[in-house]
C-alpha cells in the first residue's frame, strides 16, 4: 500500500471519528490541530483505524505516536508485513 | 435503522456514532426522554455514546448523568449534587469482575470465604439501597462476567477458593436480590460476555490504556443488550410476528412441492433446523407474543402445510393468517389494525431479501432482521436480536393467546345482535374499580408504556413509580378489571389523580383499546366521581396532549361533562368538572364492591 493511499483511508477515518468532511491529515497532524481530539476521542481514532486497515497497534505503539507521520510509520510496517 | 439490528457491524457503529446520532435524532421527532445515570467501575464514555444511539433507534432520548471513573459506589452512597439535579428515572450500573475487591486467597477457611462473599455482596447492595432510598428509581445492575485467567484451571469454577467459583455465587446472590425488589433488574454480563467470546471480549491492552473492562469493540454489543432493557422497560418490546411459511416455517413451497415433500419433521437436517424454529416461535407465543401469517400463497394451500403432522405450530397457534397474493404490507398493515396494535411492534420474518426490502421502504419503523439463508440460524438472528427482551412476566402475557381468542368469539357474537346495547347487555359485563393494590402493580405500570391510543397524557410510569403514587395520601389511583361471559380482560383502565386542596389534577387516564366501546370508561369515570366525594374533592381538572396516536380521545373530557377552560397551539387543552354536577354514567357493567 502506497503512503498516499494510507493518508486518504486516513483521511476518511478522521472525517467519520470527528464528523468533519474537511479534515485532511499529513504527517505533521498532531491532536493539537484537531479540535475534538482527547483522550477519549483518542481511543476511538486508534480502534478505527485498526478496523480501518485490520492491525492492531500494540500497547507502547499507541501511547508513543506523537504525530499521525509516526502512526503512518507503524501501518507501512504492518501493512507491508501482511 | 437496520445498522442497529442484529448482525450490527461494531467498527462501523464505532467509527460513524457522531453521524449516526445526527441522522437518528432527525429521523424523528416523537422521542421518549428519559434521565439515566451510568455508574461505572470503568470508563464509560464510549459506552454511554454508544447506549445513546441504540435508545435513539428504539425512540428514546436519554438525558445523562456519568460518574467519574470508578465512583460508582462514591456517587450512589455518598451522593453528587450533579447526580441530585438529574434526578434519574433510571440507574445503570456499570461493574465488572474488576470491581471485585474481596476476592478468596487460596489459605481462607469455607467461614472467610463465605465472610468475603457477604461483604461484597453488602458493598454492593448499600449501592442499591442508597439509590432506592433517594430516587426511587429503577437500578440496573451489572452480574460479572469471568476473569481472563483461571488460577486453579477447571477448578477454578469448583472449588470455593476459585474467582469463577465466587463470581458465580455472587451473581446468585444479585438475581436472589432482583427477585425481591421488582424495580432492581440484572443485566446479564455474564451471559453476554461468553456469548461474545471471553478471548475477545477480555483486553488487557484496553484496559491498562483506557481502563474500558472490556474491548472497545465489544461495546455495542454491551450497549445493544442494555438498551434492551431499557425499551422494554419503557413499553417499547415488539408484540407480535408476521410470519412468512415457504422457507421460512418450513423447507420448501406447499403450493408447488405439496405438503409431504415438505422439510419438517426429524428426517434431515434442514428440517429438524425448521421444527426447531417452529418450536422457538411457540416458546415465545407462551410469553404472550402473538403469531401471525403473511404469505403469498393460497389459503388452502397455507392451512394444509399447517397441518403437517411433524408441524409444531398448527392454525389454532396463529391469531391472524393472511394466505393471499396481495402485497405483504397490505396484509402486515391488515393484521396491525386486526390485533389493535401498532404496526411498529410487528417483526416481519421473511427469508425472502426483496420481500424484507419492500417492508422496510414501506414501513420503516417495521423489523424486518435479516435472516439469511440458513433455517438453523433463524433462533439465533431473532434470540440476539431482544425485541421481546423480558422484564417482568405478567399473568397477561401468559394468557394473551386466550385473550385475543376470546376477543375473537366477542366479535363473532357483535355481529349478532342489530343493537349495540343488547350486545353490551349480553356480554355480562363485571369490574372491579378500586385504588391500586400490590397484586397488579406490574401490570398497571406495563399498561402506562404500552397504551398509546386511548392515552389523555402519555405520561409514562416504572414500578417504583406506580407503587410510590399508590403510598401518596395526595394521589388518586384506580385501576379497573373486566370480565364479561367469555372471560378475564385483566387490569384495562388506570387513572391517576393528584390531590390539591379540595382540587383534583387528573394527571394520567388510560384504557386498553382490547375494551374500547365496552362503557368501561364511563365505569371508571363513576368510580373517579364517587373517590372524589369521598376525599371532599370539588373539582376536578383534566388535560389532553395530543400525540401521533391519541387522536381518539380528543373529545374525551367533553364527552364526561367537562368544561373546557384552555387550549394552546399545540392543541394541548384543559378541562374543569364540578364533582357537585356528576351523574353516574355506566349503564351495562356491575361494578362489583
């Protein structure tokens, strides 16, 4: 899978987490650029986006990503390995 | 919304629960607002977002109350101002084996085993009495679900020192407590954890992380199975079936094969699937849910496969067969109107997709599941499904084949007479009208959610509710029984009054339409007048709102003598009576002291 093909999945699972059709993520995205984007809220992008791609983070993954580049970083690995 | 129907997809629910909320709050606007608090020995926000949607799709909007994490036990017995001000209808209670505390160390004796037992189960119930003491309200509790590992293995689950061992005797312990208090109800977290799979329902990253007891995903299954609960609290439960034949009641076409070519009986697989089915859908008659046929064939044709000697269900066993080529929402429509029910607690069941589709494009508030294609999944699809989830089984319900089979023979004998009061005289009609009493608590509080038609106020009421009206010395009760000469028609008519001075508020008058136009209302009406005298009351004030159902009883007030004294633009009228000015209106029912 192409890294741009991940940022567009991506694209739609922030739309449909947020509810906003206008949110476009890039590797600088961070939860200071999104408004809703707590703890809470949190746990539902991660368990979307494994649904989204069919992986599973593990526990040190989640608690690590300090941007959606990082989170990218672990789909290519995971996606790849598939 | 068919996304909320069994099989739902969890991730799709979880990932578009912001616009599914959108899209179900304008998808209607007669929504049942109730107030519930959620209590949590974990986090809980997905879970009450989730519980949200599901009450939306079953036509009810919660207003919540949330507890910080883990502050079940702090908020209930303790108290929380913010908890105080909601006022909840309704408690959930949110707890998992996790919130066990007391757990058997391997080198207790049986005695500090049975003393950890007590005290847990204590810890938890001064959870329970505190909330019954300060909102009277209706508490669902959480049983616990089994632990992630097993200690002692197997026998974990026979030896007393076992957690599966002691969390099965405390969930004993909850179902001994919810068998004596009627407005305490057990949400089987037990069953539905096994039912979704422990490896999967159990995950420990979820927890370390988040501190959700459960994995995320498993929440709208968790949330589906409580909002059960809560729809068939509130009267929302399906009443009845709609019932396909070919490939649904039995293998194969009757009107092509023939009834011996059918698949019923022992012989194969397929179709001991379809007597299984057959035998599902009698259990569920037995708790009162109605049977009926909607099927394209010829009537003959219909009524010989339900002769079938291997049949379980036979044509005695249905209230309403439509065997016919008209449409299937014409027929479904026909046996809503029949049965004097709302076409929305119809379930549709059809094997056939096309035919599911129509229902649904035509009736949108209709169930139609989706069956699939496999006979031996039928149980489990409508099983998982909880349109009849139970809360409480009433006498009616048990009878209510026999009460629709004598409604049946009532009309045979209408259609007799060229006057209707000579009908009404030959029916025999008895009633006994007397404030509530403790017997029929259950079925007068399922008759305030299920009555919708001839409902002056569609004010809803729990047990607790009802019980706590009849101990008011400033409340007015009355529930009214009828038998005539073909039967029992139970409790049909409760009224509510509230005492202000030598005033009295009429603040809830409903009747089952099963005796409309039977004078019972007038009976009740009489009764009403001779309590008021009674408590000096010299004026009594009723009100109508009308909803999408209770048209009918528009003109009610009027009808008794009333003055009407205001109506604003929503139709919403008041109306006065002077009790001095009543005269006894029954003329056809003895009225038994």
């Amino acid at each position: 899978m192409t890294k741009e093909k991940i940022y567009s999945l991506l694209d739609e699972v922030f739309q449909d987490v947020f509810d906003d059709e206008d949110i476009h993520v890039t590797s600088e995205t961070t939860a200071n650029d999104i408004e809703d984007w707590d703890s809470l809220e949190h746990i539902n992008l991660v368990v979307a986006v494994e649904a989204k791609f069919g992986i599973k983070f593990n526990m040190n993954e989640v608690v690590s990503f300090q941007n959606v580049g990082e989170m990218v970083d672990v789909i290519v690995q995971r996606v790849g390995a598939k | 919304m068919k996304q909320f129907e069994y099989p739902f997809d969890a991730d799709y629910l979880l990932s578009k629960k912001k616009r599914l909320k959108r899209e179900l709050l304008a998808a209607s606007d007669q929504f049942l607002e109730i107030k519930i608090a959620i209590l949590g020995g974990s986090t809980t926000s997905d879970i009450r977002q989730i519980l949200e949607l599901f009450l939306l799709h079953h036509g009810i909007k919660p207003a919540f109350f949330e507890s910080e994490y883990n502050r079940f036990y702090e908020d209930a017995v303790f108290g929380n101002p913010e908890l105080d001000e909601l006022k909840p209808d309704l408690v959930f209670i949110h707890t998992t084996y996790r919130n066990v505390r007391n757990f058997p160390a391997l080198s207790d004796s049986s005695e500090a085993v049975q003393e950890k037992l007590e005290t847990e189960f204590g810890r938890f119930r001064s959870v329970w009495e505190a909330l019954e003491q300060k909102y009277h309200c209706t508490v669902i509790q959480n049983n616990f679900d089994f632990p992630f590992y097993r200690l002692l293995g197997s026998k974990d689950a026979s030896d007393i020192h076992g957690r599966v061992n002691f969390l099965t005797r405390l969930n004993l312990k909850f179902a001994e407590y919810a068998e004596s208090h009627s407005a305490f109800l057990v949400h089987d977290l037990n069953y539905l954890s096994a039912q979704y799979g422990l490896d999967r329902w159990h995950d420990e990253s979820a927890w370390y992380l988040y501190k959700y007891a459960l994995a995320v995903q498993a929440i709208p299954c968790l949330a589906n199975s409580v909002a059960n609960i809560i729809k068939a609290l509130y009267g929302k439960n399906k009443k009845a079936f709609a019932l396909d034949l070919d490939n649904t009641l039995w293998g194969g076409i009757v009107g092509d094969d023939g009834v011996e070519k059918l698949s019923l009986g022992q012989e194969t697989a397929e179709s001991e699937a379809f007597t299984a089915f057959q035998a599902y859908l009698k259990e569920l008659q037995s708790l009162g849910i109605l049977l009926n046929i909607d099927s394209k064939n010829e009537m003959c044709n219909a009524l010989a496969g339900l002769e079938h000697p291997e049949g379980v269900l036979k044509q005695d066993d249905f209230i309403i067969i439509k065997a016919n080529w008209a449409p299937k929402s014409q027929n479904l429509a026909e046996i809503a109107a029949a049965l004097n029910i709302g076409i929305d607690s119809i379930v549709f069941v059809d094997d056939n997709p096309a035919e599911r589709e129509i229902i649904r494009q035509t009736f949108p508030s209709v169930s139609a599941p989706e069956l699939g294609t496999e006979p031996e999944k039928y149980i489990r699809i409508l099983d998982r499904n909880g349109f009849f989830e139970c809360v409480g089984i009433s006498t009616e319900d048990l009878n209510k084949q026999q009460l629709y089979q004598e409604n049946a023979r009532r009309a045979d004998l209408l259609n007799s007479f060229t006057n209707y009061d000579e009908y009404l005289r030959s029916l025999q009609m008895t009633a006994r009208i007397e404030g509530f009493v403790p017997m029929y608590m259950q079925r007068i509080a399922q008759l305030t959610n299920k009555s919708n038609q001839f409902n002056l106020t569609t004010r809803r009421y729990t047990q607790a509710e009802i019980e706590a009206a009849a101990a008011d010395p400033d409340c007015i009760t009355l529930y009214g029984k009828l038998t005539d000469k073909f039967g029992d028609n139970g409790v049909v008519s409760v009224v509510i009054g509230h005492k202000r001075g030598d005033e009295l508020d009429i603040v809830l008058w409903i009747m089952s339409c099963r005796v409309l136009k039977r004078d019972m209302e007038f009976a009740m009406m009489d009764a009403l007048a001779a309590k008021c005298r009674a408590a000096s009351v010299k004026t009594v004030y009723g009100y109508y709102y009308p909803t999408a159902k209770n048209g009918m009883v528009r003109d009610f007030y009027q009808l008794h003598g009333f003055t009407k004294i205001s109506e604003d633009e929503n139709g919403n009228t008041a109306w006065r009576l002077d009790i001095d000015s009543y005269q006894k209106q029954n003329r056809f029912i003895n009225v038994e002291d």
